[in-house]
C-alpha cells in the first residue's frame, strides 16, 4: 500500500492548493454584496415565498397512499413466482401481509385520507 | 558525484547532464521574479546567458561521449510509482540526445541573442513593456520543455516535453495576442495550433499506451530490448505504435494532413518562429522516429508509410510556397517542406542523412528566418520614417503590411548585411555546392535513389521548386526597384540582430563538413546510439557519395534559380513598370494554377466545410438543444429548481424562524469559555450536521487507508 | 418450521399489538383516549410477561437463523419494553397538556420498540438494517408529533434527513460486507473471516461504514450533530424515549455485529473506537457546560454516556473480556434507563405550554417550593456524573472496570475526567435548585410524579442490588458472545 502515498500526498497537495486558492480570493478579492448578488440564485427567481402555485394537500395525500399501497403490492409477484414451493407457510405468511395490508387501507380509509371533501 | 565520475577510461561529464534541465530553469525563474525590475538588456542577457551556459553543458556532454560513446543513463527521480507501474526519470545520454541539445541550446542561444535587440523594437514601436520579460520567460520555458524533451529516458517523459513545447509554442505564436485580423487572428493562430498538435499528441498517448500495454515499460532501454520478441508475438501491435506515433509526428512536425497550423503559426515574432517554428520544435518528430528506429525497423509497411508522408509533404508544400507573397508564409511552407524532406529520410531507414538535414536545416533556415526578421524590421522602420515625413496626414503607409513582398523590393542597397545572410541562407536551401544543405539534401536523394525511384523523383521535383521558391523571394525582396516607400526608406538593423546572422551564415556555409562524404564525422558519431541498440540489426546504412545524383541536383537547383531569375528579374521588372500593384509574372501566365497555390489548394477551407464547421453544428445543437432545453430548461429549471424551491420553503421558515426565536429566548447570551467555540459547529444547519458526518467518514477512511496498506 | 417462531415471540405479540392497536384505536372515542394508552401499556406488560416466559439458557434461530433469541437479547427486550411502559407514563399528561393527543403515538411507539427488539434478536445484517428502519421512522414522525410548533417540524426533518444519510452509510457497509464474505449471516461473516476467506479491505471498511451508520443512531461524535436540535425540538416525552431506547438499539447492533463477526479486525477497529468512544466523551460533556436549556443539556449528557457506552466496544478481540464488556454496557444501559426517565419526569413536570419552563433558571426555588421533585432531580444528576449510592455509578464501575483490564488506562482516564467535568453542569442544576430564589410552576399529572418517584427508588435501591442484576446482564452477554 506504500506506493499508494504519493497518490495520498497529491490529494492532500491538490485540496491544498485548491484551498489556498480559494482562501486568496476571500482574503484580497473585494467584496461588494449587493442584495442580488447575496441571493442563493443571483440573476434567478427568488426562492423565498411560495413558488410554485398551490395544490390541495389532498393530491399528495392521494399519491402517497398509491405509491405505498402499489409499492406493497408489488411484493405479490414474487411470492406467487414461488407460491407452490413455499406451500401452506407461504400461504400462511402472505395472509398475514395481507392482513396487515388491509388494516393500513382500513386506517387510511377510517381516518379520511380517502374523502376529497 | 557531481565531477568526473571516474570509468575505465577517463572522466566523463556526464553527471553534469541534469543541468541541461537547471539552467533554462534558472534563468526563467530569475526573470520570473526579478525580471520586473531589470533592465530590458538584463533580462535578455540573463535568458541568453541561462542558454548559452545550457550549451556549454551540452558541448561538455559530446566531449564526454568522444571517450565514452555509448552513453549513458543519469537517472533523476522516481517520477510514478503505483503497483506495478513505475516510471523513473532519468537524462539519456547519448549521441542521438547529445546532438539534439547541441543545436537547441546552441542555435537557440544565437536565436536569444538576437531576440535582444529584435524584441526591443518590439518594445519601442508596440508598447507594453511588461510583454519584454513575458518574452524571454517563454522562452527559456520553451527551451527548458525541449531540453525535456530530447533528454528524456522513456516515452512518458518525452511525452511530457513534447506537451511542455507545444504549449509553449502557443503561448509564443499568440504572443501579440491583441493583433492580427479582427484583433484576435493572432490568438486564433494560437487556437489553431494548440488544437490541431493535441490531435497529433492524442495520437502519441495512444501510441504510448499501446506500448505499456505490450512492453510493460515506457523506458527506451526496456522497450527497444524486447522488439524482437513482441515483434515475433504481435507484429501489429508494433505497427499501431508507429503508425499511432506516426500521427504524433504529422501533428508536431507539420506533416500532411496535420500541417495547416504553421503557417499560421508565423503570427508569432519572427525569433519565435526562427527557433520553434523552424530549427527545433518541429523537428521534434523526425527525433522521435529516430529515437524509435528500433521499432520502425521491424514493420516496413510502418517506414514506407512514413517515407511516403514525408515525400509527399515535401513536394505539396513545396508548391504551396511558390504563390506565396508573405515573405514569412513562404518560409514557413518551406519548413514544411524541408520537414518532409527528413521525414521521408527517416522513413526509408536514412537515420544519419535524416539527422544530417536536421542539422544543416536548424542552420540555414533559422538564418532565413532571423534575416526575414531583420529585413521585416528593416521595412518598419522605413515605414515609421515614411510616417514621420507625413506628420500629421493620413499616410498611406498605415495600410501597408511590413511582410508582404510586393512592397519590398531593391532592399539590397539598403540592407547589405541581411542581403548576403538571407543569400547564403538560400543558396544553402537551394542545395548548392558546398554550402550545408546540399550535402545533406543529397544524402537523403541519394538514399531514396536506391530505395525507390518514385520517391526519388517527387523529392527531386521538391527540391527544384526549393530552389525556385527561394530564387523568387530573394529576387523579389532583395532585387529590383523599391515598390513602396516603406522599402526605399528602410534601413540596416544593429550589430546584435547582424551578428548571430553572420555566425549562422558561416555555419550554413561550412555546416556540411559535419559529414562529408568519405569522412562521415557525424555518421560515425551517431552510430554508436542509432547502431548500438540490442536485437536491430542495420540500423545505420552509410551511402557512398554519387557523382551522378550529386550533379542532377546541382543541375536541378541551378536550372530552378536560372528560370527563377528569368521570369522574376528580367519578366518581372517590365511587368513592374506598367502596374502599380505588384503582379506575379505566374498569375499573368498561369492564373488557374497560380490560384490554387495562392490558395494553398484550399485545404484549410476543406477542413472547416469538412470538420469545423460540422464540429460547431454539433457543439451548437448540444448547447442549445441537450444543455439549454433539456439540461437547464427542463432538468434544472423545471425539475431542480422548482423541487427545490419547494424544499427551501419548508426548510428556511422554521431554521430562520428557530433561529431568531432562539436569540429572542437569550440562547445566545451564555457563549463562554472555549466550550462556546465548540458550540458554535452547531449551526442549525442540516447541511452542516451532514458536512460533520462526511468529516467523520473522512477521517474514519483516511485512517483506514494507512492502516490496511 | 413454525416452533421457532416462538424464539421471536416478543416481537411479533408487540408488533402485532401495535397494528391492532392502530385499528382499535379508530373505534376509541375522542375522549376517551386514556384508554389507548392503557391498551398500549397493557401490550408491553404481555410483551414482558411473553419475554419471560420464554426466555432460555440455549440460543434459538428463528427464520432461517435471520434472528436469534438468546439470553442478549432477552435482556435487551425487557430494557425496551421498560423504556415502552415509562414512555406511556410520561408522555400522557403530557401530550393533552400540550394539545397533541393524537392516539396514533402509542401505535407508534409500539412500532418503534418492535423495532428495536428486533434489532436485538438480529442475526443477520439485512434483518439489522430492517430493524433500523423500522425503530427510526416512527421515531421521526413522533419527533414532528407536535406540528403546530416549527422546532418540533424542523426536528423531525432534521433528523429524518441524517438518519436517511446514516441509513445509507449502513447499507453501504453491508454491501461491502456481503462483497467480502459472500454473506450477510454473521455467524458466516465470521466463519469466512476466520477462514481468511475474506477481503480484510472491504471488511474493515464496510465495518467502519456500520460504525458510522450506528454511530450516528446512538449520537458518537462527530455524527452526534443531530442531537442538540433533535432532542430540543422533538415533544419532550419522545426525546426521553428516544434517548433510551434508540440509544440501547444502536449499542445492541453495534455490540452484536462487532463483537460477535469482527474480532479478528480488532488491531484496525479499536483504534477508531478508541478514538470514537474518547472524541464523544469529551466532546459531549464539555459542550454541555455552557447550555442553558435542560432539554440541551440532557441532550448532550446524552451524547457524552454514548461514549461512555462506546468505551465497552474497545475490548473487541479480546474474548475474555468482550463478554464482560458486553454485560458491563448492557448493565449501564439499563441504569441510563432508569436515570434519565426520571430526569425527564422531572422536565416534563415542569415544562409549560409554548416550550416555556425549559430553562436552567426557571428550576430556582424547586428545592424549597417542591423538595420531593427537587431531591429526585438531585438523585438522577448524581446517577449521571456518577456518584455512589446510585446505579449510575456502578454502570461507570463496572465499565471502567472492564476497560481498564482490557489495557485501556487512557480511555479510562479520559472517562473519569470528563464525568468530573460533568459534575460540573449536573451540580449547576441541583445548585439552582436549592441555592436560588424563584417561583417554579410543576404540572399536576400524578403520573410523572410516580414516574420520577419510582424511578429515583430504582436508582438508589438498585445499586445496592446491583450484583444479581449484573449477573444477569453477564449471563445475558455470555449467550451472545458465544
């Protein structure tokens, strides 16, 4: 591993020189903030405030309800791929999966994440 | 161990070869430092003097090698070392290295020299003080990378020289970057070079790489000791070397298709282009092959590709220089030429008369291009005179270009000294008896003589527009009436620019007593390293002088300069009398023709329909279409920005809200002691707290890292 | 095929427990919330009741040996459920004073101690990743339980955000790992190690990228930066959890894997949590001088027993000593337990609506107006730098003890002076309590009284019992190591 130094040494060389560079710059350059140039985007949006218009909470409550029940879902195919070698345990444990499928669908759907009004 | 290392024989000096290297770099940083507050005489003597002593060690070095001519290895560092990788650098010396440090240093410190007095001019008709040193700096750093270059123990380390002269060279060809056509032709002269050698040089890399990959090694010694036996295994594998290589020396040593950055490259000062442009850089590639021979010995296909480039190279640009008015242009298309001229003889195994016409060529055409100089100054300075005259109003003169040859004319009166310089530096292209380059021009014709007649021929037909070309330019430069008044008024430049004029002269002259025929001094000299690698057998063939092939060239030269004489002195000066705007006595007779040269068959119009201008296309449609619309319009705008727009608004409410209530809270009031400084890490800021994590992950490697080795 | 399944029982009555819990809970009225609350505790008590039962003298495999139930564990399930009940005890009042009794967190909570117990019973290192998610996320979303406050949101993202980095610092390690060992069994990650089977390169980084993943869960410097913020922000009853419990998970993982598949790494390993274990010692306690806020400052207290913690992990190859070790941090585990319930018993008593209550200063006068809560905090500081008669200083004993003949003198002299230096913000707090004037407000919630009463027993009268009990974490361990 010792011929690995140098490569260890041009690192620590590189971020060195890379550092002092920069530190240069903060040290001599002048600095005139003007409230644009002090923004994340100069020349850009301003990226405080609302950004982009506004969306009933709803459509991301709806989304995420799907990605997570389609998501669990998926988890079906590959146990059917094998169901028969598996036999009654895997029927057993999908059940069970399922089952507790169903109570996060009846939680979701009791607590009225389902309802747009 | 730094005197006379004592071997069987005597003491050597070959422990002083590392200064080779010291000196240049001495003298570049001195300039580099100080050279702000030096006088301009300082810093040119300085730069000189950090040459002239490089020769000196350079001269120690072929006293050396006199007793021990087999040479030797100074090894420097251990450059790289990673696994099984390692490549040391070590100064090779040897005949073959020894020779290329001699001209170097030593027609680069004639070359020096005279920029001292030409770059004030410069200075003085140009302004800018300041461009003096940055001169002289460039300079030393050029001949520092050559020096590099021709030391050099393996192919990484040449490689390294090679890249260090091109850069180099562009920094010198774009050295009045403010000048030339629109304000930037100068710095696209620059562009064009840099790019069109880094073609050239992606075909040295593959080269080298292709190497390591079958020879494990980029060391000459390791490489030339197992041709034979990868010859035996992998014949192609050496062919895609050379011929990679091959691409390498078209780009450095202007070889067609790759030659269209030179002539462009003579907006750079005329010293620049006496040194780089003419005697030393571009020869670099007839070096390389030479150095390389134990490999071009094994593929033929290899060598007559090689031969044939150079041959064709030769004659192409041969005509090319016949229709060209800058008086520098048609220099530089001879350079190509002459380049063609070794190229073809290290292609057909002519390794001595290759390096012969190396020589003689460093002489006379760094002669012909430092009197151009001199003559190009000449006519400023009767240009500032003519201005002088017309104080006040609009002269006419501002217009006129200082290098186009129509405007010179009956400049022998003027300039008598240059006269005779520029007369012997042609009559020594031309290849007239005994001057330098008929000697070596010959060996190469006769060498393609016995090898095949029709490169015999086409070099012979180069060799008679040689010798037209340059009877044509001294007839219309020197010749004749002045056709301008810049020209009438010009005047003699000073001793510091004659001198290394006249020092090249004589070396033109006499240049070829080198290796006269019969005696063959440098033959036998650069046997010892072109012969004396291990497995290759017939490295150097010595041919026998021949009366006949000597005197058809003789005959050809002077048939050329006769015809020359008569069409431009005696056509020319009737023509002259009855147009005001000089016309070439060819474009009256052979318009077509003369276009088409004029021109220079179009080729650089060819690769920008064929390769620029496609290349720009495409670069646009990816910077407007893939960056503009997708990247930045789509991706970033629409996707990044947007998301995390989104994202800042749930982060910067509460941080900023968090923060001020907690100053509100007096959370900021207890800071004390040197716990406080550790407090202040806590920023609040998740980017932060993450940045920390990564440190830690950092430091937890970096340990692991000297721990497991 | 379904007998082993027994092994893991506790898990799967607790996990279970907790869905039904979330069910049950919809046909719960509003205001009769108590009543998910007592269901909850009434889940962990079974848990408890379950764990002991079957607790047994041979470690068994469960799910294809993907788990295992050993004595370790055991140990560690009853910790959890412990930290489970004395959640439920502080967090009830709590949550309807501060007008967030959703009853979603006793489901959660019960979510999350699944989650460690199956970090305990872990016998592969996928199943210590799963169980990791699976005790961070609650854990992330009771953090922002209190919604309507932005320090509690910035909390709960805040450390979403460093635990999905952490998170992925493991997962890395363990692909390193199965890359090394073609496994992700421990039992075959040691079989190959042994062998020299095994590329000690990727090894020892995919061990360090654990490290670094469960670093950050159990708040070693420098991944401790989270902390502060988090336990701040986060409903205090969470943060008390949340100091324990996720705490113990860390160090069941970390001493598991380490000890168990790494020993023969220890020459590079024990360096690095040498420096770790020292680093976090001094880090957390000096900082923890200059803060103001009781919830900062456990906070850091907290980061500084993680390194105490992490002294336990030095001993790695020395097998004589590693179970004792073992025991040493399970026994300290569970008087950290003990001790900082009831600490934050005492800070939930006197927090007040808004986050107000939360400063040192608002404690004067605690001594004189409510000598009985004032005199339990004092027992919790002394167990926490360390003072006989309580159980925190026989956890330091019993640590110290084993460090110090594993050869660490340093490590153990740094952990000394830095639990002087923490005398120092500890005493600060019983010092306002007594010596200075003011006008304390103390909730009226019998529960936390009780809670900070029992506990501060505990704490006294454990240590004068403490042998048994440590003989029970040896035991514990020794069934691990094995």
């Amino acid at each position: 591993m010792s011929e690995y130094l140098p490569l260890v040494v041009l690192f620590i060389l590189s971020t060195l020189v890379a550092a002092i560079a920069v530190a240069l710059g903060h040290l001599f350059g002048p600095r005139r903030p003007t409230e644009r140039k002090l923004q994340p985007y100069e020349s850009g949006m301003t990226p405080f405030g609302p950004g982009t218009r506004r969306m009933p909470v709803r459509f991301y409550l709806v989304a995420v309800l799907f990605i997570l029940f389609d998501i669990e879902v998926v988890f079906f195919i590959p146990w059917a791929v094998v169901y028969r070698k598996l036999g009654l345990f895997g029927f057993v444990e999908m059940l069970l999966f399922a089952g507790i499928l169903e109570i996060a669908f009846v939680y979701a759907w009791k607590k009225g994440a389902l309802e747009w009004e | 161990m730094l005197f006379g290392e004592t071997t069987t024989t005597g003491p050597t000096f070959f422990a002083l070869a590392p200064l080779v290297l010291l000196f240049p770099l001495l003298g570049l940083l001195i300039n580099l430092i100080w050279g702000g507050r030096l006088p301009e005489k300082a810093i040119g003597g300085i730069a000189s003097g950090a040459v002239g002593l490089t020769f000196g060690v350079a001269i120690l070095q072929m006293l050396s090698l006199f007793s021990h001519p087999e040479g030797t290895v100074i090894p420097l560092v251990d450059w790289i070392t990673i696994g099984e990788l390692n490549i040391s650098w070590g100064i090779q010396v040897d005949t073959l290295s020894v020779t290329m440090m001699l001209v170097v240093s030593g027609v680069g410190c004639l070359i020096h020299i005279y920029a001292i007095a030409y770059m004030h001019d410069d200075v003085r008709l140009n302004g800018d003080p300041a461009r003096y040193r940055r001169f002289f700096v460039f300079f030393n750093l050029f001949i520092l990378a050559m020096m590099t270059l021709v030391s050099a123990d393996n192919y990484l380390m040449l490689f390294v020289g090679w890249e260090g002269v091109g850069l180099c060279s562009y920094l010198l060809i774009g050295f009045w970057y403010d000048k030339g056509k629109d304000g930037i032709g100068n710095a696209l002269a620059g562009n064009k070079a840099f790019i069109t050698n880094r073609i050239g040089d992606f075909g040295f890399l593959l080269a080298a790489f292709t190497m390591f990959g079958l020879f494990g090694s980029f060391d000459f010694d390791q490489v030339f000791g197992q041709v034979e036996q990868v010859a035996e295994l992998l014949p192609t594998g050496i062919l895609l070397i050379t011929i990679f290589m091959l691409i390498g020396v078209t780009g450095k040593s202007a070889q067609l298709p790759l030659y269209v950055w030179l002539p462009d490259a003579m907006a750079g000062p005329t010293p620049v282009s006496a040194l780089i442009h003419a005697a030393t850089m571009v020869t670099a590639g007839v070096y390389l092959i030479t150095r390389s021979h134990p490999l071009y010995a094994v593929v033929p296909q290899a060598q007559s590709l090689v031969a044939w480039v150079g041959t064709l190279t030769a004659l192409f640009a041969a005509t090319i220089a016949i229709a060209q008015f800058d008086i520098k242009k048609v220099l530089a298309y001879s350079t190509i030429s002459q380049l063609g001229f070794m190229v073809a003889a290290v292609g057909m195994g002519a390794y001595v008369p290759g390096m012969f016409h190396l020589v003689t060529h460093a002489f006379f055409k760094a002669l012909l291009f430092l009197s151009s100089g001199s003559v190009i100054q000449g006519v400023e300075r009767g240009l500032h005179e003519v201005e002088h005259h017309h104080k006040g109003k609009h002269s006419a003169g501002h217009h006129l270009d200082p290098q186009d040859m129509r405007n010179m004319g009956g400049l022998r009166e003027r300039m008598p000294t240059t006269f005779w310089v520029y007369l012997i530096g042609a009559l020594a292209l031309a290849g007239i008896m005994p001057l330098a380059g008929f000697w070596s021009k010959d060996e190469i014709l006769l060498k393609a003589s016995y090898k095949d007649v029709r490169l015999y021929t086409l070099l012979s037909i180069a060799a008679f527009f040689t010798a037209f070309y340059m009877a044509r330019q001294i007839i219309l430069v020197f010749f004749g009436k002045p056709r301008s008044e810049a020209a009438a008024y010009a005047s003699e430049s000073p001793k510091l620019i004659t001198i290394p004029l006249i020092i090249l002269a004589v070396l033109s002259v006499f240049g070829g007593a080198l290796n006269l025929p019969g005696i063959h001094a440098f033959g036998h000299w650069l046997e010892h390293t072109v012969h004396h690698v291990p497995g290759v057998k017939g490295g150097v063939e010595l041919p026998e002088f021949s009366l006949q092939v000597a005197a058809i060239s003789t005959g050809i030269a002077l048939l050329a300069i006769i015809l020359g004489w008569l069409i431009y002195a005696r056509w020319g000066e009737t023509l002259q009398k009855e147009k005001k705007p000089y016309v070439d006595p060819l474009e009256l007779t052979a318009k077509p023709i003369f276009s088409v040269l004029t021109n220079k068959y179009w080729v650089d119009e060819l690769y920008w329909a064929l390769l620029v201008n496609p290349y720009k296309a495409f670069s646009r449609w990816l910077a407007e279409q893939v960056d503009w619309r997708f990247w930045h319009d789509w991706l970033h705008d629409a996707v990044l920005v947007n998301g995390f727009k989104r994202l800042t608004v749930l982060l910067a409410q509460p941080i900023d809200l968090g923060i001020i209530d907690g100053i509100a809270n007096g959370l900021a009031t207890l800071i004390q002691g040197g716990a406080a400084y550790l407090r202040r890490f806590q920023t609040g800021y998740v980017r932060n707290y993450a940045l920390a994590v990564f440190f830690g992950v950092v430091a937890i490697m970096s340990y692991l890292i000297f721990v497991l080795r | 095929m379904w007998a082993d399944r027994l092994a893991v029982l506790p898990v799967i009555v607790i996990g279970a427990w907790a869905v039904l819990l979330t069910v049950a809970d919809l046909y719960i009225p509003e205001h009769r919330r108590r009543i998910t609350a007592i269901l909850a505790a009434l889940g962990l008590i079974v848990g408890l009741v379950v764990n002991l039962f079957i607790q047994r003298h041979n470690p068994q495999t469960a799910y294809f040996g993907l788990a295992i139930a050993d004595g370790f564990s055991s140990f560690l399930n009853v910790l959890f459920l412990l930290s489970g009940l004395l959640g439920i005890a502080v967090a009830h009042g709590y949550l309807q004073r501060q007008n967030i009794a959703r009853s979603e967190y006793y489901s959660l909570l019960l979510f999350s101690i699944s989650g460690m117990m199956l970090m305990g019973m872990a016998a592969d290192l996928i199943i210590v990743f799963i169980a990791l998610e699976l005790l961070s996320i609650p854990l992330y979303v009771m953090a922002g339980f209190h919604r309507d406050r932005l320090d509690s949101e910035e909390a709960a993202l805040k450390y979403f955000l460093l635990g999905a980095f952490a998170g992925g610092f493991v997962v890395y390690g363990i692909a390193l790992i199965y890359g090394a060992t073609g496994s992700t069994r421990i039992a075959a990650i040691l079989s190959a190690v042994q062998s020299g089977s095994a590329s000690p390169i990727l090894l020892t980084v995919g061990a360090a990228l654990i490290l670094v993943g469960l670093g950050f869960k159990v708040a070693a410097v420098p991944f401790h930066m989270w902390t502060p913020d988090v336990y701040q922000g986060a409903p205090s009853s969470v943060t008390a959890f949340m100091a324990v419990g996720a705490k113990a998970a860390g160090f069941a993982a970390l001493l598991r894997v380490f000890l168990l598949a790494f020993p023969t790494l220890s020459d590079k390993l024990v360096p690095l949590l040498w420096a770790l274990a020292a680093l976090t010692m001094i880090v957390g306690n000096i900082v923890a001088i200059v803060q103001s806020n009781i919830k900062r400052l456990l906070a850091y207290s907290s980061i500084a027993h993680a390194g105490y913690i992490l002294m336990a992990t030095v001993t790695l190859g020395q097998s004589r000593l590693m179970a004792d070790a073992a025991a040493a941090a399970l026994f300290y585990l569970l008087a950290y337990l003990l001790t900082n319930f009831g600490a934050w018993a005492v800070v939930i008593a006197l927090e007040r609506e808004e986050g107000k209550g939360l400063s040192i200063q608002d404690y004067a006068g605690l001594g004189k107006k409510y000598p009985a809560l004032a005199a339990a905090m004092s027992v919790f500081m002394l167990s926490l730098i360390g003072v006989p008669p309580t159980v925190g200083f026989l956890g330091k004993f019993y640590l110290f003890r084993a460090v110090l003949e594993g050869g660490f003198v340093g490590l153990a002299v740094i952990g000394v002076l830095t639990s002087l230096v923490s005398a120092y913000y500890y005493l600060r707090v019983v010092v306002v309590m007594y010596m200075q004037e003011g006008e304390p407000v103390v909730n009226r919630d019998a529960l936390l009284h009780w809670t900070a009463a029992l506990s501060a027993i505990a704490v006294l009268a454990l240590s004068l019992f403490a042998t048994p009990l440590f003989q029970w974490a040896t035991q514990a361990t020794l069934y691990a190591a094995q």
